[in-house]
C-alpha cells in the first residue's frame, strides 16, 4: 500500500513537471527551518517570457514613462511623456523578482534620490501606479524577465524581436 502511494507520488510530481521548465527546489534536512521552509527560502516566480514581457510593455504603456535605449516604442505627444527611470541598462543588475516587485508594489524600494529626479511626488510616494488589478501574474513574469534582458543597446541597434 505503501508503495503504491509513494509511486503515484512519483508518476505525479513527474507528470506535473513537464510543462515547466523551473526545476522543483530540494530542501535538505539541514537546511530546514520551521515548518519544512528553508532557511535560504526566496519568493520565486513562475518562468517568464520576454518577447511577451515587450509586448506587454507597450500594450499597457510602460514606454509612456521609462525609455528604453535601442528600443522603438510608439512615439509619445507633447505631454504624454512621464517620469521614469530609463532601463537599458537593467540586466544583471537585479533579479526578475526584483523588477516584478518594482510593478506590483512600486513603494518597496525608492531610490534615496528619488525626490531630487522627481520619481516620488510630495507624499514621497512613487509616481508609477501598481497593475495589481490589470496584469496577470504571467504577465508580471514577462514584463520582470523582458526587464532583465535590457543589455544596454546602443541607439542604432535594433532588437530583432
Ligand atoms: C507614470 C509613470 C510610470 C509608469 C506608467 C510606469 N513606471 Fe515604472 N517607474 C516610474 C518611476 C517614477 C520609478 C522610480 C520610482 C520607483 O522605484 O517606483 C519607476 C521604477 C520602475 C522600475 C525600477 C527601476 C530600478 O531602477 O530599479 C521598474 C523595473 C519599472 N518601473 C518598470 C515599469 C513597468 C514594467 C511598467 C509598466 C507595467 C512601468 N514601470 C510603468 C514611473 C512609471
């Protein structure tokens, strides 16, 4: 009976993997702290796909605020254009989390500058709304791993998406 229950345990877990490319986390017996968490547990998101993540980044109208050097957004109005960090150069400088965390809670981290570039308003609030209620978590993946692949184009370089 045992066995039984352990080997549908097996057929399941394998089953469940084959869509996902994210391996599952092993804890070892060490490792572990108050109730089975590991002591170096992190939030990890779901695999995230940039092409997607640029779409994205258009269709909900990031570009409107955050340039992005090499990049070729819609062209923006007098007075469209808000205040944002410009991103090319994000890669390697933050994990996906980090980025996703800057969409769906923008209050986590602000820069001690933040004032000074006029990225907070007078509340000392950042300028940029949360998409907490319009983009899925997927979504969020995307837009977090588009973010992480930002190399630093140089302006006459093209993306070939
Ligand atoms: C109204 C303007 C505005 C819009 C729209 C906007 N942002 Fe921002 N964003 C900001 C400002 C201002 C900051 C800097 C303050 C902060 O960290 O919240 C920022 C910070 C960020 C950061 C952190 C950058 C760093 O240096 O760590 C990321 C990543 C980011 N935004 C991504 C996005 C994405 C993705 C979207 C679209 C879903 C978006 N932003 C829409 C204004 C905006």
């Amino acid at each position: 009976m045992h066995r039984i229950i352990v080997l549908a345990t097996v057929v399941i877990v394998s089953f469940g993997s084959c869509s996902k490319e994210q391996e599952t986390r092993k804890v070892e017996r060490e490792k572990m702290g108050e109730h089975g968490m590991a002591v170096d547990w992190k939030f990890s998101l779901p695999q995230g796909d940039p092409n997607a993540g640029r779409k994205q980044f258009i269709e909900v109208e990031c570009y409107k605020c955050h340039e992005v050097k090499g990049e070729k957004f819609p062209a923006l109005a007098e007075g469209e254009k808000g205040v944002g960090p410009e991103l090319s150069q994000m890669a390697g400088m933050h994990p996906p989390e980090f980025f996703a965390e800057s969409i769906i809670n923008p209050n986590a981290v602000i820069d001690p500058d933040a004032k000074k570039l006029g990225h907070v308003g007078e509340d000392g609030k950042s300028k940029m709304p949360d998409y907490n209620t319009v983009l899925t978590v997927q979504q969020v993946a995307d837009l977090a791993s588009y973010i992480a692949s930002l190399k630093g184009l140089k302006p006459n370089e093209h993306t070939r998406h």
